[in-house]
C-alpha cells in the first residue's frame, strides 16, 4: 500500500452487513480497497498494512456496547509492533439500538488507542438502528433525512484530511421517546422469549450461571 492511500478496514465477521455498507459509501468517494479484518488468520500482515497507510478507517458493529474482541485483538497486536508515525484515524461503529451512546464506547476505544501509539485521531460517526439496515443502502435508514447528509459530510472530511466532529452524528439521530422505548423493549423481549421456547428452553429459568452448584 502506498503510503499515501487510505485503507478502509471493516471489522464485521459478516461482510455484507452495515459495516461494510459504510464503507462501500467511502469506497466510491475515495477509491479505496476494503480489507476485512480476517477471524483466524495472523493478524501480522494486517499490522503491516495499518502501518504503510496514510489514513485508516475502522468500521464495525457493536458487540455488547464496543466492538467485538477480535478488533480490539488487532489494536493490542499493532500497538505491540508500533511503527505508527501520524497515520490518521477515523472510526465508525453501528449497532442495533437505535441510540448512540450505546456504541460511543467504539470510538473512544479508537481514540485512546491512536493518542498511545502515534497515530492522530479524526474522529467518528456513530450510527444508530444499523441492525435493521442490514447491509441495505443508508438511504434505508429511519432517519435517513439527517443521517444521510451527514454521514456524505463525514466521507468528506475523510477524502479532505480533516477532523470530523462527534456533533455531526449527534444531531443527526434523535433517541426514541419513552413510549417508543417500552414498546420497542417489550417487542424484544417478546422475540427473544419466542426464540429461547422455539430451542426448546424456558424463558423464565435461572440463568444457568447464577443457579446454584449442586
Ligand atoms: C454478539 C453480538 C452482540 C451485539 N451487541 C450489541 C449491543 O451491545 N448493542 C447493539 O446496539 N447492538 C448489538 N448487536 C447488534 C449489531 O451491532 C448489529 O446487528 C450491527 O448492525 C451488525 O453490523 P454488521 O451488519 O456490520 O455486522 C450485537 C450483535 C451481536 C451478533
């Protein structure tokens, strides 16, 4: 990779999911390749690669309100090796939960790594209800009248070099109100119960680890 190019790193096992969606949107401004974050392999070569960028983009899902341990695995390899020297970083992280909080713990994981191994830091965008997007197009997106624009000013700020602000997906995404939120709870909890019966097991059981030894 020349080290003026951008790698754009999607860090979804599933690769036509919404992570690379995102970066398919990128893909078609910048130019870039995708490069997925492999699941067994060596994370060796990958390292290499961070390395020789000019500027990488990380997008990923939420796993339980972070991205999944195999991202966080790269991060620990590549701040083993080193040899970062600037390369700019941005990141984008998307959950099911139609909140941005949920997931802001991706970013700032991103950040935190970037200020301890010498790359700088750009900032992210954090996206909500990227569950029901499911790979499909952004413009499919429940607000799609704000998240569009803004994520299109966010590939901008990556094709310019420049730092995205955390406002710029903030105020593109409004939480649901409390009536939304019980009758959005309810609706999962009711699938994921119908879920638990269909293999086989009762919902209401102790949870096998909190059941006492026998
Ligand atoms: C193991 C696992 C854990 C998850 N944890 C969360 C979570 O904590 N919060 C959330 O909003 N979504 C969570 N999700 C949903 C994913 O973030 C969501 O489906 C996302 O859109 C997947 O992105 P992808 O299509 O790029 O794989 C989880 C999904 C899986 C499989």
């Amino acid at each position: 990779m020349d080290k003026s190019e951008i790698m754009l790193l999607c860090a979804s096992p599933r690769r036509k999911g919404t992570s690379t969606m995102l970066l398919e949107r990128i893909q078609a401004v910048t130019g870039s390749e995708v490069v997925f974050l492999p699941q067994k392999d060596s994370l060796h070569e990958l390292v290499l690669v961070m390395q020789q960028a000019a500027t990488i983009v990380i997008s990923g899902p939420c796993y339980i309100n972070t991205y999944p341990a195999r991202l966080i695995e790269l991060l620990e390899a590549a701040a083993l090796a080193g040899g970062f020297s600037g390369q700019k970083l941005y990141g984008i992280i998307n959950g099911g939960m139609p909140y941005i909080h949920t997931h802001q713990h991706g970013l700032t994981c991103l950040q935190l790594f970037a200020e301890q191994n010498h790359l700088s830091w750009q900032g992210g965008f954090v996206l909500g209800c990227g569950a029901m997007l499911d790979g499909k197009p952004l413009e499919k997106h429940m607000n799609r009248k704000t998240v569009v624009p803004a994520f299109d000013q966010f590939i901008r700020h990556i094709a310019a070099g420049t730092p995205s602000p955390s406002c710029l997906y903030e105020q593109a995404q409004s939480p649901p109100g409390k009536i939304m939120t019980q009758v959005f709870a309810k609706l999962l909890t009711f699938l994921v119960e119908k879920s638990i019966k269909k293999h086989g097991h009762d919902p209401k059981a102790a949870n096998w680890y909190l059941r006492e030894q026998e």
